[in-house]
C-alpha cells in the first residue's frame, strides 16, 4: 500500500479509493461488494484495506482513530440539529 493512499485515505477515503482504483489496488472484497461498500461506508472500507494489506499497525490505528472521530462528529452534528429544531418550534 503506498503512502500517498494511506495519508488521502484519512481526509478523503472516497477520493482515495476511486483513485487506488485507477493505480490498480485490488481489495479483499468480492466484486459486488467493492462498489457497496464505497459509497456506503468508505472509512469502514479503507480500514478494512488497511488491515489486509498492514496488519493491526499504526495506520490501522490511524484510520480507525479517523473513522470514530468522524461518524461521532456527524452523530453530534445530527443530535445538535435536532435540538435546534426543537427548540424553534
């Protein structure tokens, strides 16, 4: 796995993905699966490559670090929307 994904993948996994696509990566992931899998859960994806190809070192735990720093951030963004709604009427 090489640096530039690795460093990409932690701001944008999407991007990262599509673009170790291009380089010609191939995931641990059958066909249909690869596709379902990036645009449902990327960081989730990308963590999962990580492991097959690092093992638990640390950019495993980087990403995993990034992934729980980002869905706990969108929860709270979610929570604090739905205490403004509230709020307002």
């Amino acid at each position: 796995m090489h640096l530039w994904f690795l460093l990409l993948s932690l701001l944008l996994p999407r991007t990262a993905i599509v673009l170790g696509w291009f380089w010609g990566f191939h995931y641990p992931f059958p066909h249909p699966w690869d596709l379902l899998s990036w645009v449902f859960v990327p960081r989730l994806t990308v963590l999962i490559m990580v492991y097959h190809w690092r093992g638990y070192g640390f950019w495993f735990w980087l990403h995993l670090f990034a992934a729980m720093m980002a869905y706990g951030a969108g929860g709270r963004t979610i929570r604090d929307r739905r205490r403004e709604r509230a709020l307002r009427g």
